[in-house]
C-alpha cells in the first residue's frame, strides 16, 4: 500500500520525493564566501594589532624612515594590474577562450611574482639592515601583517598555476569555471586588503 503526501496538490509544493540538500554548486559558493570572510577577520584583527603597536619602536627607526614609498607604488601597481587582468582572464574562461585564457592568466601570473619579489626583497633590506621582526613591536606587527598579504598572495599564485594544468587537462568544463570564479573572488580580494595595506601601513607610516 502506498502512501500519498495529502499536501502533494498545493501549488508551489515540492514533493517529498524532490527535496534533498542544495546542489553542490550553492554548497561550494557559500563555503567558499565562508572562508573570504574568515580571511577578513583575520586581516582585521591583524590591522587592529599594528594600529597598537605601530608607535612601539623600541628606540628603533619608525616607518616613515624605514619604508620606500616609490618601491611600495610599483609593487600595488604591480598588484592592481593583476587584479585587472584577471579580470580578463574571467571573461576569457566565461567565453571558453583557451588562447585569450592563458594569456591573461600568465600575464597575472607574472605580475603577481613580481608583486611577491618586490615584497620579499623590501623585506630581504629590512633584515639585513638589522630592523628584523625581533627589533620592535612595531616591526613585529609590520612583518606579520605584510607577511601574512604575501602568504596569501603564494598561495593564489600556486592556485593560478593549477588552474592553467586543469583548463588544459579538464577544459572549461562548468567544475573548471566555478574554481575560476572562486580564484578570481580570492585574488581581488588580496587586491582589496593590499590597498588597506599600502593605506594604513605606508602612507599613514609616521
């Protein structure tokens, strides 16, 4: 004997048969906004820490004398051009241009790398001028908050390079499209916390 749903007739109903979980597609894009969010509480609690301890020099030189601000331009430069082809790159994956894709993906690839060079040898200076994260709290503060910018910068740098070896291997297949569009979130996000960086960190140095 079977059993019939009596609200199975109201309009708009969705039969018991027909529910189940969202589909994966839904699940993936919010874990992802997820994880963006996380990032940014992250990024907020480090700018609050460096906000305390950006007047705690130890005796030690303070930003204003430390920083470079023509090195740090070409390097947001550097970063804002990423983030613009990118978004190339998007329109390039959405029409399912594999020329146009690879072009713009390296092209971001490249920026990025250089992005992460000009940043790492500001840092490679820094130390060997004996300003070293160990020096001040300031500097502590400063390493951790930039450093962690570059982490994340590596790790879409890496993310960017696997997904030139899935459009080659896999396609645009719709999966291929979606991590795309993850990645693309993800990098203008970096753009987003960068231009906090450069802001708060360079320009506002005293």
């Amino acid at each position: 004997m079977s059993v019939v749903d009596p609200t199975a007739s109201t309009p708009g109903f969705v039969p018991l048969s027909r529910r189940g979980p969202a589909p994966i597609q839904a699940v993936v894009g919010y874990g992802f906004w997820l994880f963006l969010l996380s990032d940014i509480i992250i990024f907020a609690a480090l700018f609050a820490t460096y906000a305390v301890l950006s007047g705690e020099t130890n005796g030690g030189p303070p930003g204003a004398t430390l920083f470079d601000k023509t090195h740090v331009f070409i390097e947001t430069a550097c970063l804002l051009l990423s983030s613009v082809t990118c978004g190339f790159a998007s329109l390039a994956v959405q029409r399912r241009d594999k020329v146009f894709a690879y072009l713009w993906m390296v092209a971001t690839f490249i920026l990025g790398a250089l992005f992460l060079h000009l940043e790492w040898s500001e840092f490679a200076v820094m130390v060997a001028s004996g300003n070293a994260p160990s020096r001040s709290a300031f500097l502590s503060a400063f390493f951790t908050l930039v450093g962690t910018h570059g982490l994340h910068v590596t790790i879409g740098l890496t993310a960017l390079a696997v997904m030139l070896l899935q459009i080659e291997t896999l396609g645009f297949s719709q999966k291929v499209r979606g991590r795309f569009y993850c990645f693309s979130l993800f990098w203008h996000a970096l753009d987003i916390v960068w231009i906090g960086v450069f802001t708060i960190v360079y320009l506002g140095a005293r």
